[in-house]
C-alpha cells in the first residue's frame, strides 16, 4: 500500500507496505513505482505512518537515495525488530539506521508541498496523520487511527484543532462489519484484575509491538503478583516509556529462577504462540490457568492455523481484545467534524461502502494508480 501526493514542483509517498493475506502460501507483489522504486523520476521523500508490516513491509524497495521519514520512537521499534528477527537482514537494517525522524507538529517542507506529522491513536505506538498543504488546498491523510484508544482524548483533539479540510484521506478497515463502537482499552484492562482473582495464572497472547496494550495490562496487575514478559518485550517498553517520560510499570522479564516465584504468587505473564513459550505455559496448573487471546480473530480462523491447538494449553481461554482500526461511526464523526468537500477512502476492502455511510458527501473511490485533483 502507498499513497503518492504531488504538485509540478514537488511529489511525495506514504507508506510503503505489503499487502495482508491470510494464506500461508501468500508472497506480496513488489511495488514498482517509478522514481521510487527506480531512478525513473523524481520523489522528494517517502514518510511513514507507523511500523506495522502493511505499511512499511516495502521500505528496502525505496530508492537508496530517497530520504525515508517516521517518528522516533517508530524508528527505534523498527530498528530493535530488525535486530531481534531472525534469518538477520543487514541491508533492511542499515537502511531504518538512516531514516530520519519528525516530530508531533514539526513542518516539513518538500519543495511547496509541506507536510505536518500529527500524533495519532492506533495499535502501533508513534503512530501519525499527515496534515499535506499546496497550493492553497489541505488534505487530511489518517493513516491508521481509532478513538478508543488510550489517547482518545489527544484525537479529539487533534480533529478539534485540525480546522479547514478540503479532503479527507481515511482508512475504512472496519466499514465493512456490522459492530457498533468497540470496547475500549481502557476497558480492557480494568478486566485484568478480575481475571487475577479468578486464575493464578493468566496468560495473554498479543501482538509484542502492540506496546500500549502490555504497558496497560502491566499496571493493572496488582501488588502481590508477578507480571512477565521476555526480553525483547519488556525491551520494548523500556523504549516507549523512556520517550514518553513514563514510569515503567512492573514488568520482569521471564527466567527459570523466578519460576518457582510465579508459580508460588502466580500472575499475568505475555507469551507468544511458539515452542518456546508452549514449554513455559506447560509448567504452569492448567486447571488454574487462562489464556486471553488479544489479536485478531483472522489469525484463528485461517485454514489450518495453530493458534486454537495453542490456546487450548492452558484450562481455558477467551477473547480479550478491541481493534486497532476506527469503527465506522468514529470514521463519521470525524468526517462530520472536519466538513471536507472529498473523502476518499483507503486501507479497505469495501471502498463503497464510504458512499453509504456518507451518502449526502462526496466520496471519491479511486482505483489503483488513479488519481484525484484537489484544484
């Protein structure tokens, strides 16, 4: 996925990512934009929104001599998943060690296009809206965003102090499911508690760069139990944190010399779905344990996936989770407080539906490669 925004003078990227798929069997199609990709043209700058792979899954793609844009602490999540994957790819990791970094509500100037990184709440810490301004015209592009996030307030916000827009650029994710508002995050971790006074052992399975979630669970757990990760995960946080000028909540990172610890005052402990943490999950009462699944349900239900055989190690388990993505009454509230005269949907597999959810706007659907004047 990309977005390309351009003047006589001057032509930028968003994003650069792979496309999601559900198969196993499924490799993305290298994207081949001229002056991007080759040195076929010209590109000022390619910026991205935030780290998650659908929009960054195609960064080595990018010319070597086009500047590469993200916020800083996106920049130190990419390089410190870069470093922890493994087989190790030297060329992607010298490549994030070169981009360089904005602010919340810094300019940048490409030429007379001049871009404003506007902080926004998704499942991605440090993740961004750009405020695009040429030529007399203000596109809002959002990214990937939510309201009910632990930043909801810092959304409304932003939607507050935007002012004129005359496009409004959004993601659909959701408009095609027939859900209302989701349960908010706040929301999910005032459950943490109960589910400490129910089980001795609570296990969570989410997303490791879904950082907010596991600061969030982190400081509902309680004095008396223990709260566990791994390395790489409390690593993580450790980052988030120190940027933020937040106090690191409680979180040890998993040992064999704590177990006897946690498995005397139990607690809440992060694990992933691998072998590694199968043998961890194994030592544990599982007639006094629970797994709570919190990600996605595609990630269950694709053909021949092992999470459910995964879940069932512990005595149960259920869903604890909320989407990283705008449900489609939020995409509206938006729209209605920004009054733009176009909204063109993005990052949706049902595009028309923005025609029924604003039927009294103009809502341009455009095709790949196709594109759209705002004069």
């Amino acid at each position: 996925m990309a977005a390309e925004f351009a003047t006589e003078n001057a032509r930028i990227i968003i994003d650069m990512g792979d496309e999601l798929s559900l198969d196993d069997d499924f490799i993305p199609v290298p994207l081949h934009i001229a002056g991007v990709t080759d040195a076929n043209g010209r590109c000022d700058a390619v910026l991205f929104t935030h780290y998650h792979g659908d929009h960054v899954g195609q960064l080595e793609h990018v010319h070597p001599d086009i500047p590469l844009y993200t916020g800083a602490v996106a920049k130190e999540i990419m390089c410190m998943s870069a470093e922890h994957n493994q087989p190790e790819n030297h060329a992607l990791r010298n490549r994030l060690a070169g981009i360089r970094t904005f602010a919340d509500g810094e300019k940048l100037k490409f030429g007379d296009i001049v871009v404003t990184p506007l902080m926004a709440d998704h499942s991605a810490c440090d993740s961004y809206m750009f405020l695009i301004e040429a030529a007399g015209r203000r596109v809002l592009y959002t990214g990937d965003f939510r309201l009910h996030g632990i930043h909801k307030g810092m959304m409304e916000r932003l939607i507050a102090g935007a002012g004129k827009i005359d496009v409004f650029v959004t993601e659909g994710t959701t408009i095609s499911r027939a859900v209302g508002n989701f349960t908010s995050e706040e929301e999910l971790a005032k459950r943490i508690p109960g589910y400490l006074q129910r089980y001795k052992y609570v296990f969570v399975l989410c997303a490791t760069t879904n950082v907010d979630r596991i600061d969030a669970f982190a400081n509902a757990v309680p004095e008396g139990k223990y709260c566990v990760s791994d390395k790489y995960q409390q690593s993580l946080v450790e980052v988030v944190s120190r940027h933020q000028g937040k106090k690191m909540p409680k979180l040890l990172y998993y040992g064999d010399n704590i177990l006897p610890d946690i498995q005397k005052l139990g607690g809440l402990i992060f694990v992933r779905a691998n072998p590694r943490f199968e043998r961890i999950i194994k030592k544990f009462d599982r007639s006094r344990s629970i797994l709570l699944y919190s990600m996605w349900d595609g990630y269950i239900n694709k053909p021949g996936s092992r999470l459910p055989e995964f879940l069932s190690l512990a005595g149960t388990w259920e869903k604890l989770h909320t989407s990283g993505h705008a449900s489609a009454e939020d995409i509206r509230h938006v729209a209605e407080k920004l009054s733009p005269e176009v909204i063109i949907p993005m990052h949706t597999d049902a595009p028309q539906r923005m025609k029924q959810l604003f039927p009294a706007s103009n809502v341009a659907v455009l095709q790949d490669e196709e594109w759209f004047s705002c004069m």
